[in-house]
C-alpha cells in the first residue's frame, strides 16, 4: 500500500527507562503518550527504527506520533530513521516536541525554525538531519518562582540535575491540563498552516 504524501510526524523526545519516566526532560514523550491514550491507540517499539510509533487519522490528515527509544543525546538517529521510514519530504511536516527550561512551566511556544538553544536532543537532531529549519513545539519546565530562576537556566552540572529531576506534586497535578493544551497544539499544528498554528499556540504565552 502507498503511504500517503501529506503526512506529518510529531517526535516526543525523552529519555528510555523507568527511572526516567516523570522527569523534566522527558515531557515530551510523556505528551506522545497522553495522546496516544486520548486517541486510544498504542504506542508500538520498532528495533529497527529505535523508536516507539502509532498513527492517528485527524480530519482526514494521517499523523505519526512516535518518540525515541534512544538517550536523549542519540534523538537523531531515530528521527532520521522515522523520516526516512514514513517517506517524509518536507521537514515542515515533522514537529519535534521538547522541553525547555527557559519557559515557566506549561508555557508552551511553537516555532518553525531555531537554534538547539543548547538542548542535546535538538542537536542530535540538527547533526542527523543537517538542517535547522524543522517546527519544534517547546514545553516549559522552568521554575515557577521567579527567585529561583537562575537553576533554571544554569549550565553544566546544575543543569543536568534540574532537567533530571521530576516535577513537584503542585506541578504533577497540572499535568492533565498540559497535556490536553498539548495536544491541542499537536493536532493544530498538524491541520492548520504554521503561521495560523503559531498564532494560536503562542498567543497564550501569556495567558
């Protein structure tokens, strides 16, 4: 059967294992697995693509969501495996959901192009696939106290502890509502132009 040539890919990075499972860093996995609930579909692990995959049909448009089933640092290897299994032709249809420690948390900020601001999955991808100009949804996970935003946005060690660490209770229990105006973003993002999309999603920033 011929795969379908519009298409999108959505990408939750993260890292594998239990002990990693409610870590910062790993919200957008955790987003690829709340929609795939939503949609009642199962999340299945391909080897060969080092990656887990389901497909969802939204308004007649085929969506894969998938996330890496590699170390965060090695997201590009099953990115370009993704792409190149899905047959995808314009990196305008892949959406790379990944957290980011200089929003506050559950701010959500969409782009159609950017630096990796640092983030080793974001520069895994650019080393794979040789280019900048993919859309990426950033989910915030930084501190909520304003006091306390320099370890949000610290380097080396201080950092990695923070991005390694699992949110707070408070922060748990906004986590249905995240994942829904996730999703939300998600399925936007796949249905509407990028510009409409990023009117609507970061028109909330400051919500």
């Amino acid at each position: 059967m011929a795969l379908r040539a519009l298409m999108k890919l959505i990408v939750g990075l993260g890292n594998p294992g239990p002990e990693y499972v409610r870590t910062r860093h790993n919200i957008g996995r955790r987003l690829i697995e709340a929609i795939a609930a939503k949609e009642k579909v199962s999340l299945a692990s391909k080897k060969a693509l080092k990656a887990a995959w389901a497909s969802v049909t939204w308004s007649g448009e085929t969506v894969h969501l998938a996330y890496p089933l590699t170390y965060m640092n090695l997201s590009g290897t099953p990115v370009g495996a993704l792409v190149a299994h899905f047959g995808i032709k314009s990196l305008q249809d892949i959406l790379i959901v990944v957290d980011d420690v200089a929003l506050p948390f559950g701010r959500l900020r969409l782009r159609g192009e950017g630096s990796s601001g640092g983030h080793n999955g974001l520069v895994s991808i650019e080393e794979n696939l040789g280019i900048r100009e993919y859309p990426r949804l950033r989910i915030g996970i930084g501190l909520r106290d304003s006091r306390a935003a320099p370890m949000s946005a610290g380097s080396g060690e201080l950092l990695k502890d923070y991005v390694l660490s699992t949110f707070d209770s408070d922060e748990e229990k906004g986590m249905e509502k995240l994942f829904e105006k996730g999703g939300e973003a998600c399925r936007s993002w796949a249905l509407m132009s990028l510009e409409a999309c990023m009117n609507r999603v970061n028109a909330k920033e400051t919500d």
